[in-house]
C-alpha cells in the first residue's frame, strides 16, 4: 500500500519562508549554509578575477600619466588601484573562511556555543556580508543569526568585542591610503614602464606621509592654455610704459582779431584761463597808399566845422576848407590797431582834386571860420560854388553817420 502513493516533497515557498523568518519560526538548517557558502566562495573568485583585469589597465593608464607630466591625476588614479588591490585581498582572505566554515559545519552544527577557533572566522563573515558585493553570504550571515541569536551578530558587525579580523576590517574600510602608499605605488608603475619620474613635493612630513592621505590637488600639473596651446602668451613679460593720454580740449574764449577768431584752448585739468591769458592777434601794419594816389582826408576826433544852417559839420568839411585855402592835405590816419576802422569817411572815395580846388586865385579873399567864401560877397562864382558842392557832400556825410 506504501508502494501505491509516491513519497510527497514538501518545499518551502520563498514567501512562507519569510514569513516564517518574521515570526522567528525559522531554525539553523545547516544544508542550507553549505551551498551558500559553496557559492560565496566562488563568487569571490570572479570579483577578484574581474578587478585583476581591471588593474592591468589602470596601470597602463597611470603610466601614461606619469610620462605626460600628470602626476595630480595619476594620484587620484592609483588610490583607485590601491582601493582594487585590498578589496581582492579581502576577498580572497574571505573566501578561505568561506572553505574553513564549509568545512566545519558539522562542528558548527552540533555545538550549542560558538567554537572558540571559529569565532573570528564566523564574525568575519557576519561583518563583511555588509560591506561586499556578494549576496550570497547575506544568506551565511543569517544562518549564523538562526544559530547563535542576534546578540552574536550584532557585536560581530559592529566589531565591539574586536573578533572580526583585522586585515579584512583594514583593506574593506573606507579611510584613504595613506600618502606614502602612494608615492610606492606611483614609482613602482613608473619603474615597470621604464618611465623617467620623480616624485613632486607634497608639503608633507616623513611621519605624516605614513600615517596621513595624500593632499589633495593644487594644479600643479596643469598645463597653462592647453585648449589653444598658447603658453608662451602667458610669460612674463616687461611691462611696458603707460602710453600718455591724450588731453581733452577745453574751449575757454574767442578773441576775434584783424586775422580772424582765435579760439583759446586748455587741456584738461588746466585752471580755466581769464580773458587777458587769451591769444591776442598781431596788429596790423598800415600800409602807405600807392604811388601816384592821395589818401583820403581824415578829420580829427571832436567833429568838423559847422555848416551854413548852424549845424555841426562832417570831420571832412574842415580838411576840405583848409585845401581851399591852400594849405597842405592832411595825413591819412592809420586804422586803429587789432581790426579795421570803421569810419564812413574811410567808405567814401576822396573828391577829385583839381587846380582851382586846391590852390586858389591870387587875390581871392580867405574863408572865414563860419564856412562862408570871402568871394562870394564880391560876386565870385567859380570858388563859391565848389565850396557849396562840399558843404552839401558833409552834410551827406552827416546824415550817414547818423
């Protein structure tokens, strides 16, 4: 009848297994620890293999930094490496725990206490499920749990009781290198690749260079102008001198002189000039009229002698009598100096001069000084009436004026 009914195999769903995990119904099952450390193991083993890889390449890169000169990037670079090199360390220290618990679970199994030469090994576990890339031994850890309760694993992932081992803890923390490392690192790359190096200063100690981090970057190997490659456009050159600025002129006044407007001008940030500091024009030289010509008569400042009705004649009235008495013509004054006159006697062409006008007849009597022809109370025509033509000719000249 046994026979009839194959044998039923019960497995435990995923979800009822985690249910079962929280309501703390799951117990230590030790062939469920063996394959997940079978798989930890082996998992380690492709993670080391891969960063090998890695490493090789980010040493062909950090020598080719060093042999362009970029020794700043080339330290970022290598504790990058470094970090490589003690994270497959660590892997490999932990997958040999992995094979020496595998070995020992039967051990594990049948003591209710945690073994004392597998105690390290085991927190080692616990504290490193936290911090690699393997899933698998999360599941160790909590096989660990189930067997030795949370007490346990707690002091193992916080490392209180200083159980985990300390070259894993080291080579999985976080801290930086330290400086000297990766001086080590940088000359022992540059010495494979045959790459000519020496070390820059880093400001740092010989004791601080083996127990701190290497200082961060200042620029140093920073090419200047690497986009346009236009260094030399950024050495120092002699300064050369200011060139002087040109002044602002300043119109300060205008003199108009017999030449033309002078305009004076000042720079800037000059006192402002007065009007005596002005530019003068040069006077004018009286030129003498030409050969063969008289230049007109010019009567003196104070006005002529009065006309027959009682008024006061033009300048040229007196002149013109003085010719009629025979005496010599008066000088042409000259213009007064810095601009041209402006007297109507000088816009008039002088009277034409004849013989009779100037000299006149034997006998004939003097004028008076009232402008009146000593002839022409004795009848005599000719002197009169030349005089009479002048008299009119001023007072023209008068009525202009005015």
């Amino acid at each position: 009848a046994a026979a009839e009914f194959p044998q039923v195999v019960v497995r435990t769903h995923p979800e009822r297994r985690t249910m079962l995990r929280a309501m703390g119904l799951e117990r230590f099952n030790a062939n469920k620890l063996k394959p997940y450390l079978k798989m930890s193991e082996q998992r380690f083993g492709i993670l080391t293999s891969k960063k090998t890889n890695l490493i090789k390449t980010h040493k062909r890169e950090i020598a080719e930094l060093l042999r362009t000169g970029k020794e700043e990037k080339a330290r970022i670079r290598v504790e990058a490496l470094i970090r490589m090199d003690f994270t497959i360390e660590a892997y490999e220290l932990l997958a040999l725990l992995c094979e020496l618990v595998f070995e020992r679970v039967a051990l594990i199994a049948s003591e209710k206490e945690c073994p004392g030469d597998m105690r390290e090994a085991l927190s080692t576990l616990v504290w490193a499920a936290q911090r690699t890339e393997v899933p698998e031994l999360k599941e160790v850890a909590t096989q660990i749990e189930f067997k030795y309760g949370k007490d346990f694993v707690e002091a193992a992932r916080t490392g209180t009781e200083e159980c985990v081992n300390t070259r894993v803890a080291h080579k999985l923390s976080v801290a930086p290198p330290s400086a000297q490392l990766v001086l080590s690192y940088l000359e022992a790359i540059a010495k494979e690749y045959a790459i000519d190096w020496t070390p820059s200063e880093t400001g740092l100690s010989a004791e601080a260079l083996a127990t701190q981090a290497m200082p961060g970057p200042t620029g140093f190997s920073i090419d200047v102008a690497p986009g346009s490659n236009l260094a030399g456009a950024y050495s120092t050159a002699v300064p050369s001198a200011a060139a002087p600025t040109a002044p602002v002129a300043q119109v300060v006044g205008i003199d108009n002189g017999a030449h033309g407007a002078v305009v004076g001008i000042a720079p800037t940030g000059a006192p402002p000039a007065t009007q005596d500091a002005l530019p003068k024009a040069p006077p004018v030289a009286p030129t003498a009229p030409p050969a063969g010509k008289q230049p007109p008569p010019v009567a003196p400042p104070g006005g002529g002698a009065d006309d027959d009705d009682g008024h006061p004649g033009a300048p040229g009235a007196a002149a013109s009598s003085d010719q009629q008495q025979g005496g010599p013509p008066a000088a042409a004054a000259p213009p007064p100096s810095g601009g041209t006159s402006t007297d109507i006697h000088d816009l008039i062409p002088p009277a034409p001069t004849t013989a009779a006008a100037t000299a006149p007849p034997a006998g004939a009597p003097a004028r008076n000084d009232d402008g009146d022809a000593a002839a022409a109370a004795q009848g005599g025509g000719g002197t009169s009436n030349i005089g009479s033509d002048y008299d009119a000719l001023a007072k023209r000249f008068a009525s202009l004026k005015k």
